[in-house]
C-alpha cells in the first residue's frame, strides 16, 4: 500500500512543471529579467532567432523534471537554457519566470516572447512555459517541453493551449 502511495505522489510531481507561486494577471511593468547584460530595445532580431533556433535543437527531446540538457528538459528549462545562449540570464522556475518582463496582449506577441499555461484541472495556477517561434496575426506557434511528448512545438489555436493559455511576457 505504502509504495502505490509513493507512486502517485511521485507522478504527481512530474506530471508538469512545477510554479511555486500563482497566476499574475494585471498589466503591470515589472524588474526586467536579471541579465549578464540589460535587455533593451536594441534586441535584434538577429538575438532572438539564435534564442529560437537553439531551442529547436532540443525538438524530441525527452521530458525530464529539472532537466536542461539533450538527456531531459522541463519547460523552464528549455526557456532558461535557450536564453542563456544569448547571454540572458533567467530565473529557473516557472512562476517566477511568470513574473519577469512585461506583461502584453496575446494579440501583440512577437517571436522570443514568453506564453504562460495552467494545464492543471480546475487551476488557474501557472505551470507551464512556452517560447513564441512565430506569429501572425490569428497564429502563434510556440516550442515547450511537455511530459508526454517532450520538446515539441504546439499552435496557440489548439484547443488544449487555447483553454490553457493565463498570460503573455516579454523579456526582451
């Protein structure tokens, strides 16, 4: 009995990304992210496609809680992971990812951006992370490490990350 209960605890914990805090909704202007060097509106586009294409390297990769490498990667480890390739430093958890940069419409998202989930039934507690790969006007595609499939890319308009989908962060 003893070991069926510490397996359901166990696959509790990995069942998403974990977020120690819950969802931040108001449109607030909030510390850029902690950075060997200050993000600023001098970001090229050059800078967040190496942040894109790096995280691609990782497509298939398998899910792994507090992973960062080809052997396993969690959401905000990928976020963390590809942003490090550019010299920008990220905090490691998902909510307090979720409190980092500024807050934008769905509407206005850009390549680099940060979409944030609650893939939890009955929660609006954020738990889960996304990098923006593209976007257009009604179409935003998104990589993310996931339990089941591991690193993959999903479109925003699927009805799981439609239903799912709390907020969206740009950091920068």
């Amino acid at each position: 009995m003893k070991n069926i209960i510490l397996l359901l605890i166990f696959s509790a914990c990995l069942a998403g990304c974990k977020s120690s805090k819950g969802v931040v909704t108001k449109k607030s202007k909030t510390s850029k992210t902690s950075t060997s060097r200050t993000p600023s509106s001098s970001t090229t586009s050059k800078e967040i496609k190496n942040i894109i294409n790096y995280a691609k390297t990782f497509e298939g990769t398998r899910y792994k809680y507090g992973g960062t490498t080809k052997r396993g990667m969690d959401c905000s480890g990928l976020v963390v992971t590809a942003f490090k390739i550019e010299d920008v430093l990220l905090p490691r958890t998902t909510g307090d990812l979720s409190k980092r940069g500024d807050w934008i419409d769905v509407k206005e998202v850009k390549e680099g951006d940060l979409l944030f989930f609650a893939t939890k039934k009955n929660s609006r507690k954020i738990n889960h992370v996304g990098i923006v790969t593209k976007s257009r006007p009604g179409h935003v595609e998104f990589i993310h490490s996931t339990t089941s499939r591991g690193v993959i890319t999903s479109n925003l308009a699927e009805k799981y990350w439609y239903l799912a989908y709390v907020q969206a962060r740009r950091v920068l």
